[in-house]
C-alpha cells in the first residue's frame, strides 16, 4: 500500500478527507499534519487549542506531525517551512499527501505544484464535489462539529459557537457556502466514524481578532 498523509485542521472537511483515505484499500495513512500557531500555541485558522487537538488524536488513533510557524510568516518562509517538512516525510515514504479542499482552484493548483517541486503528489478526495451534498454528508455520517471561527464579513456572531448540523445549515446566507470553503467559517470535529470516542470540551471566551475574525475558546474537559 502507498503510504499517505493527511493535512488536518481539526475541522470537518479535513475529517471527510481522512474519513475516505482510511475508506481507499490502496493507501496507508502514515500521519496527520497541522500547522500551529507558535504565538497563540493553537492550530492555525481553526484556533483551536493543542490540548484538544492532542484528544482529536488519541481517539483517531494515528499520529501527528505539528509544523509551528511563527509570528507573521512571510509566503516564502511559510514555503521554506513546508518544505522541511515534506523532505522529512518523503525520506520515510510518504509521497502523497491528502486535502480536504473542495473548489478553489487557485489553492489547489499551489499544493500540486509546491509538491510537485520535490516529487511528491497532491491527493484531493472532496474535489469538485457539492457543497450542500458534502454538509449532509458530513452530518449524516455521524460527524459531530462546532463552529469555532467566523469572518465577520460574511456572519455575525450569533454563528460562533454553533454546532454544524441542518439548522445551521439553513440559516446561512445565500452568500456562504454550506462547507465554509471561502473562509466564511472553521470548525472543530469532536466525534464521529474516525474516532473511537468523542471529545469532551466546554465553551469558553469569545474573542474579536484582527477587527475580523469572531473566535471561541474551546476549552478542555
């Protein structure tokens, strides 16, 4: 089998992503990876704290490689980053690592050609599938997931802290997409067909950062 790794968030797409590789007889998932914020010691985008991210891991059973970038990473050290780390990875014989991106174009041709430059593949199992069709989907499998990040360009903050399911779903703006794939919003995965057991956690402090982003604080439990 060849051996694979999946670009994790925390968030629901990520999940279905893994969800269909553990599905592929061909693959053998090596690892997770997930970028972090060294200044906030949270994953990037989704917020979420290590410690949560740690329990995602210990329920799905397979390990994790954490990239830590740092404070203001420009494009080209984010790049460098990243390229350490696919080097580390091939030199074990992973050559292909998984996304959960669903059609931005533009975002999936940068990871094709980054990996191409060191002889790895881009694997992309949710690619032009429907959006609307991909939320169900994610709900009717079980997938169990709360809103943790909003931009306030596109929702209000009655958003945050929602749990991803058909009423959400249908109070969104025509303007967002039902997977959030413009960024609209993140989410945390907590339970579901990946994991062994769900991930306990109370909500914590919202937060308004960078005059943008509505974040909540997840709190262990």
């Amino acid at each position: 089998m060849e051996l694979i790794a999946v670009s994790w968030s925390g968030g629901k797409d990520s999940a279905l992503a893994l969800y269909y590789s553990l599905l592929e007889k061909k693959y053998e998932v090596n690892s997770l990876l997930t970028t972090v914020s060294a200044e906030y010691n949270r994953t990037s985008m989704h917020g979420i704290r290590i410690e949560l991210l740690e329990k995602q891991i210990q329920s799905i059973g397979i390990p994790i490689n954490l990239i830590s970038l740092p404070k203001d990473v420009s494009n080209d050290e984010y790049e460098e980053i990243m390229k350490k780390e696919m080097i580390t990875l091939k030199s074990h014989k992973v050559l292909s690592i998984v996304f959960g991106d669903i059609f931005l174009e533009d975002l999936r041709e940068y990871r094709k050609s980054n990996l191409s430059k060191i002889g790895m593949k881009a694997l992309f199992p949710l690619w032009g599938k429907n959006s609307i069709e991909l939320a169900r989907e994610i709900i009717n499998l079980g997938f169990k997931a709360i809103i943790t990040c909003v931009d306030s360009t596109y929702l209000n903050d009655s958003y945050i802290g929602q749990i991803y399911d058909d009423n959400f779903l249908s109070t969104l703006p025509s303007n967002v997409d039902p997977c959030g794939e413009n960024g609209e919003f993140h989410t945390f995965v907590f339970d579901g067909p990946i994991f062994s057991y769900p991930i306990k956690f109370k909500k914590g402090e919202i937060v308004f950062r960078e005059e943008r982003f509505y974040y909540i604080d997840l709190v262990p439990q």
